[in-house]
C-alpha cells in the first residue's frame, strides 16, 4: 500500500492590492444666471442701436434744410441698414445666450474678441487724430462764417475727453466684459449641459471660425454698399457707378465663398484668403495715392455743396493717416491669417474638396 503524499499547507491569500478609486469628475458651477445677465444687456444694447434708426430717419429730414445740403439718400439707407444689421445680430445672440445655446457662447466670444481689437484701435486712433482735426474744422468753420466763435481751449478738451472715454467705455470695456464672461470654462460647461446637442459652431476650430465670420460679414456690408454707395478702388482708380455695384457683388460672392471654405477648413481657401487680401490692400493703397476720392463722389451725383462738407469732415480730412492705420490693421490680419494656418487640412484634401464629408 503506497503511502498518500503529504498533505499541502493552506494557500495563503494575499488580499487584494487596493485600487485607486476613479477620479471625481470636475464639476464646474452653474452660470445660468449670468448667461441670462449677460443676454439682458445684449438684448438692451440691440434696441439701443434699434432707437438709432428713427435717429437716422430725423436726421436725413433735418438735414434737408441744412446750409451745406442734404447728403445722398444712400449714406442714410446704408446707415440705417448697419444699425438694423446690428441690433438683429445682438438680439439674437442675446436669445441665445439666455437659453444657453453652444452657439451663442461661441459668436459671442468670437464678436467680443473683434470687438475688443476694432475698439482699441478706434479709441487709440481718435485719441490720436481727433484733438487736431477737431480744432482744424473749428478754425476752418470760424475762418468761412463770422458768427461761428470756436468754444475755449479748455471746454473743447473736456468734449474731446468725454468723446473718447465715452468711446473706450463702449467699444473695449464692454467687450472685454463679454470676453471674459463667456471665456470662462464653467460658462462652457454650462452651455454644454443645458445644449448637449451638436452644433454648427462645433464643427470648426473657433480661430478658424473668427476669419469665416469676419468673410460673412462682409457679405451684407458688400451688398449695401453695391445698393447705395457704389465705389471700388481698383489699383489707381475708383470704379462707381454701376460697374462699381457689379463688382461690389462679385467681392460679395467672392467673401461668401471664402468664409465657406475657411469653414470647412481648406487649405486652397486659405491661400485664396492671403492672396485676396494681399491684393486688396495693394490695390486701395495704389488708388488712394493716384486717384481724387471726391472726384469719385461727384461722379456718384454728390453735389457741390455736398462735396464741400464732406471735405470738412475732420475725418475726411485725416484719411491720410487712416491709410497707415487701415495698413497696420492688413497687416494684423495676414500674421492671424498665418498662425491660423496650422489648423488645415494637408494637400492631400485636393481630391475631396468639394465633396460633402
């Protein structure tokens, strides 16, 4: 009989090694109200510039009966058409922001980021260029009216400094308001939970999509402009009339079918981007050098008279400066149009470019 073999210890079982538990999920706090606080202002700030177009309306009756005559009924349609363009945009935004859509967080963050750059180049070039021209049109006022009296040295500087604080208030500290509220990553997580579905501004890079909005935009300014101020500097020369209009809605379509392609992110839409916008400065800084601007103002029907107050407009007047200035802002624009560069498709996208992903 063989002997049984030895019986074996017990396995010891070692407890299990403990696992570390998962991380708590980042919660961020609410910011519903503040959504709503913030579209409150945006729907308030929209009816403000919808008050401005009764305004535009009075003062293209008043202006019948002033000395230097009524200006062309296109300067006021187009105005009225920009202040109507705005108040819709801001409205809805407004809407959007109370209901907490992922879009409108989005357009806002983008529109305040350009409206912070344009009001701080505004405010910087009016603290710069409206002292001077301010009292050139007083003296030149004084100079051709004897009952005009330029008010004193130190009320003019008081109006002037009220005009530009009044500016810096409007055009950057709002803005940035806005940036910072809805840059914030609570303010997104909210939209992200109260808007959960998939939106249009989520299918694109928000730089890339900045330079599809700023081309949209264009559009409609493009359009108004073809309708009531037809005017094109084409490298020496301004184009007006109803060539200028055509050309006005080619530069329409044109930006139309830029801001698509930026959206879909294609790199030919990028170098047509670069190009044109190469080219336009190009051409308006040719034009203004070689060409009358009023000469192009009377062939639109602006009378003498009319021409007359537009050359004293102190703003007319500086449009030297505004060159330089309208140049400095180009060339901003070309160096964000190469940064933004890095978030588009490789050459290899040529055989689906213009197919539907």
């Amino acid at each position: 009989m063989q002997d049984s073999a030895p019986p074996q210890p017990p396995a010891v079982l070692s407890p299990p090694e403990p696992t570390s538990p998962d991380p708590a999920p980042t919660t961020y706090p609410d910011r519903s109200t503040g959504l709503t606080i913030f579209g409150i202002i945006e729907i308030l700030l929209g009816g403000l510039c919808a008050l401005m177009i009764p305004l535009m309306l009075l003062a293209a009756a008043f202006s019948r009966k002033a000395v230097g005559g009524p200006l062309p009924a296109g300067t006021y349609v187009s105005a009225i058409c920009t202040y109507f363009f705005i108040a819709a945009m801001l409205v809805t935004l407004g809407i959007g922001s109370i209901q907490a859509k992922r879009w409108a967080r989005a357009l806002n963050l983008i529109l305040s980021w350009i409206g912070l750059i344009t009001g701080v180049i505004m405010t910087v070039v009016m603290a710069v260029m409206l002292p001077s021209s301010f009292l050139a049109g007083m003296r030149q006022a004084a100079n051709q009216s004897s009952n005009v009296t330029p008010p004193p040295t130190g009320l003019m500087a008081v109006i002037l400094t009220f005009i530009i604080v009044f500016v810096a208030i409007i055009f950057v500290l709002v803005p940035l308001a806005f940036l910072l509220f809805f840059g914030r990553k609570d303010v997104a997580e909210t939209c992200n939970r109260r808007d959960p579905v998939e939106r249009w501004t989520d299918r694109c890079p928000l730089p890339v999509l900045a330079v599809s909005i700023l081309l949209g935009l264009g559009v409609p300014y493009s359009l108004i402009l073809a309708v009531t101020t037809p005017m094109v500097p084409f490298f020496g020369k301004y184009v007006t009339g109803l060539p200028g209009s055509v050309a006005l809605i080619l530069l329409a379509a044109f930006d139309a079918f830029l801001a698509f392609a930026f959206y879909r992110q294609r790199i030919w839409g990028w170098w047509l981007a670069v190009t044109a916008l190469a080219l336009r400065l190009a051409s308006a800084m040719i034009t203004f050098r070689h060409d009358d601007i009023l000469r192009a103002y009377s062939k639109m029907g602006w009378s003498q008279t009319q021409l007359n107050a537009l050359s004293a407009n102190p703003g007319f007047r500086a449009g030297s400066s505004m060159l330089w200035w309208g140049l400095a802002i180009s060339i901003i624009m070309l160096l964000y149009l190469v940064w933004v560069k890095r978030y588009f498709q490789g050459p290899n996208e040529t055989e689906t470019a213009f197919r539907p992903s």
